[in-house]
C-alpha cells in the first residue's frame, strides 16, 4: 500500500499543497473527493455521524479513524477516552498532530488487549470487511473487542439503486460478484495511483443477518437520504 489516501490527509494538515484525491469503483467512473471533508466539524457532518457520536458512551474505540474528526469529536467536545486506530501511518501522524490522545496504526483484525463500551465505524464502516465472506472474521473480532453491554455502531449504504434495471423491474448485476455490494476501489493522488482494493456496502437486512449469525444484536438507528444507514449492533 502506498498510502496515498494518508499522504493527502497529513498534506492537507501540514499546507503541503494538497489536491483532489480521485477516486473510482468498478461500477461508477472517476470522481474528485476534498480532503478538506475529512476534516469537517461536528456541525458540518451529515446527520448519521452525528446520531452516533450522539450515541457514542465509555470508553470507544473508533476503527478507520482517517484524519481524526469524528474522534476529536468525542474527545474534546464529550471527553470521552477514544483510541483512534487506522492502518494508515501518515493517517495516524495526522491525528497525533492534531491533537487525539490515543492514535494507534493497527489492523483491527489484529487488534488486542482492550475492550470498549462503543466501536466506531462510520463512513461506510462496512468497507473495511472488503468481502462479504470476511463478514463473519470481522464482525466476530468486534465482538470479542466489546465490554458487557458494549454497543458496536456502524453505518453504510445499499448501493442496489446504482445497478440497471431491465424491463421486468429487476436489477442487472455482475456475475462475478457473490454480493452486488462487493466493489473494487482505485484511488489517485498527485498523479499516483493506488493498489487497488476491496471494499464492502451492505443493506441493512444483509448486515442484520451477519449480526445475529456471530451472536449480535442489530438495531436499525437511523435512515439517511440516499440509502444509507445507521446501525446497532449489541451483545
């Protein structure tokens, strides 16, 4: 991995001429994304990231952390104790720099010794499952990794509505996929491209039935406005 998402979010923090990162799917063409997004304020976020760290109690662990914000959030704003982890190192120098106690690179899968009352995986938590088949890896990791009575809060979108439809109403979707959700991510920056690699959208009821597979309850939170969600997932 070249961290290439990592470098545009420590030059963005360090005035380093930072630019669009252009990103791609395998089912939709080259889009620009600011990083500046990744360093909004409690208030500029959308309304499924406030309703979780609304939601967040204890002590939190948040997965994914990218540059910080969502536990900046909770640290200063709720002085809750958050570890930030995320397995981008430039990602993480950018969250010591700005202020987080707790910012640790790391694997979530290879995540140990603490557990949490809240896990955090917003902005498409669910990508980081890549998979559907690692569902049950992940989900079962985060369970180990949850206090009694912990909560796991994660969000993500049902992309169905990105697929055509025939005349019959249905939806044409790649044979090769196990799961219409399963895309391949490309990112550039400054004129390099990343490895590519997978990530994961779940709808909810696929995300339900995975839950109460590894013993979770699930919890439909909250509905955005373009198919996406907030969910619960409790011991």
């Amino acid at each position: 991995m070249k961290d290439l998402f990592g470098k545009a979010i420590y030059d963005f923090q360090t005035h380093n001429s930072p630019e669009d990162i252009i990103t791609e799917t395998s089912i939709s063409e080259e889009d620009e994304m600011s990083v500046a997004y990744l360093f909004r304020s409690y208030d500029e976020m959308p309304k499924i990231e406030q309703k979780a760290l609304q939601l967040a109690s204890g002590k939190t662990l948040d997965v994914g952390c990218g540059a910080g914000s969502h536990s900046l959030s909770l640290q200063n704003d709720r002085n809750l104790d958050v570890t930030s982890i995320d397995i981008s190192e430039k990602a993480i120098e950018t969250c010591v720099i700005r202020g987080l106690k707790k910012a640790k690179k790391a694997n979530i899968l290879d995540f140990e010794g603490e557990k949490f009352d809240t896990i955090l995986l917003l902005m498409n938590g669910t990508g980081i499952f890549g998979k559907l088949k690692n569902c049950n890896s992940y989900l079962s990791k985060l369970k180990s990794l949850l206090n009694p009575g912990g909560q796991i809060l994660i969000d993500s979108s049902d992309i169905i509505y990105m697929f055509d439809e025939d005349e019959d109403g249905g939806k044409w979707i790649p044979s090769d996929n196990e799961y219409y959700g399963e895309l391949i991510f490309n990112i550039s920056y400054k004129g390099e491209k990343e490895e590519p690699f997978d990530w994961l959208y779940l709808d909810y009821n696929t995300l339900q039935n995975a839950a109460i597979a590894n013993g979770l309850k699930c919890e439909l939170i909250l509905e955005g406005e373009h198919y996406d969600y907030l969910a619960k997932l409790s011991l």
